[in-house]
C-alpha cells in the first residue's frame, strides 16, 4: 500500500492507543527498544503461525507475494522505488552488503558520529583490510557548547561536515542519534558527500515511521531500517534502499529464491545464473518466514496510513509545554529544534544515580531505557499526555 500523498492538509493525527493492547497502568516511553505490535500485526502473525501449523495450504505463492506487498509498503514510506528495497535482516546485514561491494581506495576514512550504533560502525572496521580508517566525530561538550554560545548539536553537525573531506570514501549516520535524538543534518551531508564523491550510508532504524523520509532526495547508496522499534514489527526483518553503486552487486549469499525465474519450483534444477530483478538478489530467505514477513507488510501498511508526518508532529505536540518541567528537576534536555521529537534524552544531574532511577521507574510502570548518561525517552502515536505527566511525576519523587 502506497504512503497517502496529497497537497491537501491532512488533519493532526489522533492517539492510537486503542490500536494497541498494551496494559492501561504502563507507561511504555521505550519504542526506541522495542516497539510494540499493534493489533492488526498481531493479528498478521498469529495468521501466519496458524497456517504454518499445518502446511498443506501454503503454495509457491507465499514465497513471493507477501515480500511483494512487504517491499511496496517499505518503499512507499521513504519515497523510494520499489525496485530499489530489498528486505535483510538487520542493518548490519546491509552494512555488510556495502562493505562487500562500495568501490573504495586505499587512505580513505570512513565518518561516522561518535558513539553511533554498532551496527553501522563494527562493520566499517573491515575496510581496515583494505586501507580505509574510521574517522569518529565526538559528541561536543556541554561545557563547550555553553563557551561557544552554540548548541551541541549545531556544533556537531559542523564538525560532521567539515569531516566529510577530500579523503572520506564512506560517510555512515543516523538521522538522530540513538542515545538521546540529536538530529543530523542529513540533507546538508547528503549534499557534501556528493562533493566529495563519498558514499552515504544512513541507518534509520529510529526514524522510519515516526518522520517522514525522502530517499528520493537524499540518494543515499545505502538507507536500511531494522523494523522492530519506530516501525512497530518483529525482530529479524527489516529492509533497505540500495543506490547505484550497489545495486548490481554481489549477494552475500547465492539462496535460490533470489534468481529468475525461482518461482517455477520444477524448474529449480535449471540452474539460473540470473538474478531477479531490482536488488531482489540481496534479499534474505527469512523473508519467507510469514510471521515476520506478513508483519512486516502490516505495520508498514499501518504506518503508512497514519502517515510518518503526521505522526512526527503528534510526537511533537504530545511535548509542548513540558520541556521547562523537566529541566526544574534537574535534568538536561536539548532544545526541540536540536532533537527529534519521538526521542530525546534526559541527562542526569551530577551524583544522580542512573541505574537505581530507572529501577525506581520501572516499580512504577514507567519504562524508558538508559543510554550514556541519559534517561531516554521515545514516543511514538500510542504514547499520551498523561504518559508525559507520571514520568514527570515520578522523577520528581524518585
């Protein structure tokens, strides 16, 4: 199902708590962990574990046309082309794939913003083998910032471009840093790095659903989201846009339901040499699995209709007013502008004893997650005021 576009303004979107099942004494402020499923993928999976059950009614067809539907929704979320997504199983696995095929030369540095998420770090130390370094950019001080009478953020992205030099074959970031929502500024890197010739590679696994993307303006070489946390599916699929450079390349494995033709299941002994089309040929078999497959293609279907705009501005408004609460109990908090409004982090005051403060949390159905030194917090259409309101409440007496 195809994203609503339209030029017509579409009203704020309303609370979608009932769209979940989740307990009405839980304060769940953690989808930046895990997202949790809403009814109709659920409902998705449970149809597919049932039928699993008994495997006499599963034809040829569900090795194909459920990933078809999965990879249309994906695409339609992040204006891209369908031909261009293909489903893996991780960032990482799409991480892997481009450092098993970006043409690179030997002295070039790979960018990356400090304390990214492994996944989109780890697999870049393999082009040590081949001469290319990472180069991490450092989250600023806060001391400095303060000095410098500019934020963390806007410093940070500064640096972050002034890194993407003559030398940078790989540019790899967030649209907003896991830890605490610090927004990069991917259309400024994105421009940059078509300057200097050096690929970009954006890991959106916090992003897709909860912001609007625009593959299509951004031509990343690579753009994947793992779609167990903003996209409100399982863990174990997820999908990603491929560019050019990579689009012709090379699986990381040669499964037979990637090759022309594999439909035809008595023809599976004439051996095919070509691939499918599109990037099918970097798509992982899991996609067969109809649990996450069918619940892939439902909560992408779901995201769709509520459209990622309208649910960033949801975000947004659940937040007006309130920022000024938290900073009168002590708490560090990046401007709105500065961070994206489904995730931000509450740094500790000095002494605050972090670890004992979420637990304390937690005896109080208030879920958020330790990151750094900070209490993140991540909404999403689920989340409420009131939510808002007993997570200010319990700090204050915690």
């Amino acid at each position: 199902m195809r994203a609503i576009v339209t030029d017509t303004p579409q009203p704020p979107l309303a609370c979608q708590r009932d769209a979940f099942t989740l307990p009405d004494s839980l304060v769940y402020l953690n989808t930046a962990y895990m997202g949790p499923l809403p009814r109709v993928t659920a409902l998705a999976a449970q149809q597919a574990l049932t039928s699993r059950i008994n495997p006499a009614g599963i034809g040829a067809d569900a090795f194909f046309e459920p990933a078809e539907r999965a990879r249309a929704a994906c695409a339609a979320l992040v204006n891209a082309d369908p031909e261009q997504v293909a489903l893996v199983t991780s960032a990482a696995q799409a991480v892997a794939i481009a450092v098993d095929n970006l043409d690179t030369a030997e002295g070039g540095t790979i960018v990356v913003p400090g304390e990214q998420f492994p996944s989109n770090v780890l697999g870049w130390r393999r082009l040590a083998e081949r001469g290319l370094s990472v180069r991490t950019v450092p989250r600023p001080l806060s001391e400095e910032a303060r000095a410098d009478g500019r934020s963390v953020a806007t410093i940070w992205n500064e640096r972050l471009l002034a890194a993407v030099d003559s030398r940078c074959a790989i540019v790899a970031v967030e649209p907003g840093h896991w830890t605490d929502g610090t927004r990069f500024d991917v259309d400024a890197l994105a421009v940059r790095a078509r300057e200097v010739g050096a690929a970009l590679v954006i890991d959106a696994t916090q992003f897709v659903g909860v912001h609007p993307c625009d593959v299509a303006r951004w031509q990343p070489d690579l753009f994947v989201a793992h779609a167990y946390k903003s996209m409100l599916s399982h863990y174990g699929l997820g999908f990603a846009v491929l560019g050019p450079r990579l689009a012709r390349g090379r699986p990381l494995d040669e499964h037979w339901m990637l090759r022309r033709d594999a439909e035809n299941f008595s023809g599976l002994v004439d051996y095919q040499e070509a691939y499918a089309g599109g990037v099918r040929r970097f798509d992982t078999n899991v996609r067969a699995n109809g649990i996450l497959i069918e619940s892939l293609a439902a909560s992408a279907d779901l995201l769709g209709q509520w459209q990622p705009a309208r649910v960033a501005d949801y975000c947004r408004r659940l937040m007006e007013g309130l920022d000024d609460r938290f900073r009168a109990l002590g708490f560090g908090l990046a401007p709105a502008a500065d961070r994206l409004p489904n995730l931000f982090g509450l740094q500790a005051p000095a002494g605050r004893n972090l670890e004992g403060l979420r637990r304390a949390l937690d005896a109080r159905q208030v879920q958020v997650s330790i990151r750094g030194t900070s209490l993140r917090v991540s909404l999403h259409a689920f989340n409420q005021r009131q939510d808002l309101e007993v997570l200010l409440d319990a700090l204050a007496s915690s």
